[in-house]
C-alpha cells in the first residue's frame, strides 16, 4: 500500500493579502507628498503675486508702484490746501499762508509735510498756488518723486 502525498505547486504569484515590502514606508511618502504639493503651490503663488505686482498701475509716470499711496495722499493734500485757500478767500476776501492754515483748523492737516514732501503755499492777490516739492532720488533710483502744484483752478499738475 503506498501512501500518496500530495506535492505542493510553486507559485511565483504573490498571494492578494500578503503584505508588501514598500507598504512599511507609505507614511513617509505621504508626508514628501505633502511636501512637495505645498512647495508647488507656494511658487505657483509667488509666480503670480509677481506677475501681478508688475501690472499695477503706478500714481504718476515714471515711479514704482509702491509710490503710489504716498503720491495720492499728497495730491489729496494738495486738494485739501487748495479747498482751504478758496474759502478763506470768499470769506477773508484774502489768501492764506500754509502756518495760517493750519493754524485756523480749515483743513484735517496738522503739518505742512508728508514723506518726504514739503507743501508750500504763494498768494498773489486772490490767486493762490500751492506746491509739493520733494527731494531729488539719488542717481540710479528706481524711485522719481514728481513735484506737484495746484492752483485756484483745482487741477493737480507735476511741475516739468
């Protein structure tokens, strides 16, 4: 009587549920994924902050765009002092110096300057002219501080 054993079959498959090698480093790759998709979104960010900062329009031919805050704020100054001069020529019958306007509290001023430009005021009769004047940038500056004037026209001009 022979006994028969049954002889197994090699299978160069791996079997569904067998576990596999590189499944021990999935939370390692994950987190480089992480990573790597942060880092991608950052630069494309960045990419387009920059490109969007290249259009902005600027306040005034020639300056940067960050200028353009303190240029309108002057040119609202410059406003504001022009407004001031003519009602204090239709009630004085007189135009003002810049010390007398801000010291008759005509305008929400409490100086005659704002970073870096001066404001100055010249009466001739009735007529007025109210200058902003700014230091010159130094050579090679990518910075140009235009000098600006206003007069009873109430038109904000650059002076040449």
């Amino acid at each position: 009587m022979s006994i028969r054993t049954k002889r197994g079959v090699v299978s160069f498959r791996t079997p569904l549920n067998a576990a596999i090698a590189a499944a021990v480093h999935r939370p390692h790759n994950f987190t480089m994924k992480i990573f790597v998709s942060l880092l991608v979104s950052a630069s494309f960010l960045m990419g387009i902050y920059l490109i969007y900062l290249k259009k902005i329009p600027t306040a005034a031919e020639g300056t940067v765009a960050t200028q353009a805050v303190s240029i309108t704020g002057v040119r609202m100054d410059l406003l504001q002092i022009a407004k001031a001069e003519r009602a204090s020529i239709g009630v004085d019958g007189h135009c003002m110096t810049m010390d007398e306007l801000l010291g008759s509290g005509s305008m929400s001023m409490s100086r005659p300057e704002r970073d870096g430009y001066s404001y100055t005021v010249e009466c001739s009769g009735n007529d007025f002219t109210a200058t902003a004047r700014h230091a010159p940038a130094p050579a090679g500056s990518q910075f140009r501080y235009p000098n600006m004037v206003i007069d009873q026209s109430m038109q904000v001009r650059e002076l040449p």
